[in-house]
C-alpha cells in the first residue's frame, strides 16, 4: 500500500494553484508528481472551460478527469470529452437581456460546453481573452443553439458588481439560477445547484473513490462550496474572507507553491485526513 493511496486532492486553479505569471511552479510540479507516485489522485476543478487549461494540464498531468465550468461539467482531458454535464435552461437569456439592456458597459460572455462567445465586450472581456487566449467569437445572446453551461459578465467597477447582483436577483426567473463571482471583475449565472462543490459527489463516484478522503483547496466565493463539501477544505492565505471561513485549514499562498506545501504536511503527518 502507497502512502496517498485513495486521496483526492481537487485544486482550484487561478489564485491557488497558479501563480500570478499563470505558471505552475516547480516546486509544486513535483510535489504533485511525487503524490501520484506515492498513490494519491490529483485533478483540478476551475471556473475555466477545458479549452484554457491546457497549460495546466500539460504542466501537472492530473490522473483523474478535470472540473470545470465552476461545478458545471466533469472532462476527460485526454480523450477530449465530457464525462457529466449540467445545462441552464434558455430561461437564462432573459436575464442576460436584462443585463444587457440595463447596464450598457457590462461585457457579456456566452459559454456553451464547447465555445465562448463574446456577445458584448468591454475592457474586461478584452483581458479575459489576453488571460485565456481565448478566440474572439461573437454572438448575439439568442442566436446559438448550443446547450448554454453558463453567462459571465465583465463588471469595472465594485459598484457595476453590486447593481448587476441586486438586478438580476430581482428578477422573476432568479430563482431558476445560482450566481457567482469567480474573481472580482467576473459575475456568473450558473443552473440552479451548480457549484464546485455539488461536482464532487459525481466527480468521486466517477472515479470510485469515498468523499470522506477528499481534499480541496481553494481561494475565492466561487471555491466556498467546495471546501465545505470535501472531508478536509484548505483555503490560501491570499484567499477572500469567504474563502477562510469556509475552509477547515489555511496554508501558505499560491505564490508561496500552496500546493507543495499541503502535499508535504500530508507526508509529515502535519495534516491528517
């Protein structure tokens, strides 16, 4: 018997894992490395689609299918498919055009499980695109009939965050989604239930493992989920305060390789699961 044999660790990735070049470090590289050697099962789940992950795949091999999506669907990277996903209903293009009609300096982002469409940009949207490389699609928010995995809306302004929230709430169909903020220029409508941490029950299903030897770590709103859900919720000491509260442990931050030093403390004996 290995010594991480039947532990998931399941990783946020921009603010957690990657550091602020959106690098994985060498330190954690082998740190996780060296955890799958010893039998432990590492992955990652992320607001990103699959397509803006390759890096971070390539960087780290994770041995188990990916999250994505913030919650919304579980992909096998290698063979390029979904393993599990969750659509929004098209009830979700009413509050986008409410969005759109009301706050003119939103960006709008219409991903499907397969494309991101720019439906209006802004200088948001235009650093999401530097940030992901993603391509420049666009859209207008009726014209897909692609299954729709969420909306994401550029705000420049804490104000624009909070009157984007109050507005869309407001509306009659509301409670049909679950919003989010990933980062603090990004707000998300998902489907009703959708979040990181509703994923980890398919997600170890999927690889029949126990929930109860799950780690997860995290350092934003759109990670508190999560780290409620898993046996043992680390949150980064550069997380948000929602982050902390949330989280059973705090460890040291993504620019201090985070992820080395949880892998570590599990060898020492430091933390136990």
């Amino acid at each position: 018997m290995k010594k991480f044999d039947g532990i998931l660790i399941c990783s946020d990735l921009d603010g957690t894992l990657l550091q602020k070049n959106e690098y994985v470090s060498p330190e954690n590289r082998e740190a996780i490395a060296y955890f799958k050697s010893e039998g432990g099962t590492f992955t990652f789940i992320t607001g990103r689609m699959p397509r803006f992950v390759g890096n971070c795949i390539d960087a780290v091999r994770p041995n188990a299918p990916i999250g994505c999506i913030n919650g919304g669907g579980i992909y096998d990277y290698p063979n390029k498919k979904y393993l599990w996903t969750h659509e929004a209903s098209r009830d979700i293009l009413d509050l986008v055009e409410l969005a759109e009609r009301e706050m003119p300096s939103l960006g709008i982002q219409l991903n499907t499980f397969e494309n991101t469409y720019f439906c209006r940009d802004n200088s948001v949207m235009v650093w999401f695109r530097e940030l992901t490389g993603a391509e420049y699609l666009t859209c207008n928010c009726r014209e897909t009939e692609e299954p729709i995995a969420k909306i994401l809306f550029g705000v420049e302004t804490e104000e624009e965050m909070e009157r984007l929230d109050r507005l869309l709430k407001a509306h009659p169909t509301a409670k049909n989604f679950d919003f989010v903020s990933a980062e603090k220029t990004l707000y998300e409508i998902l489907p009703k239930g959708v979040n990181k941490g509703n994923l980890l029950a398919p997600m170890v299903n999927l690889l029949g493992m126990e929930l109860e030897k799950t780690i997860a770590v995290g350092d934003y709103d759109n990670d508190v989920q999560m780290l409620r859900a898993a046996k043992l919720g680390i949150a980064v000491a550069n997380a948000s305060p929602a982050a902390k509260a949330a989280a059973d442990h705090v460890t040291v931050s993504n620019e201090e390789h985070a992820i080395a030093r949880i892998i570590s403390d599990l060898d020492s004996g430091a933390l136990q699961i």
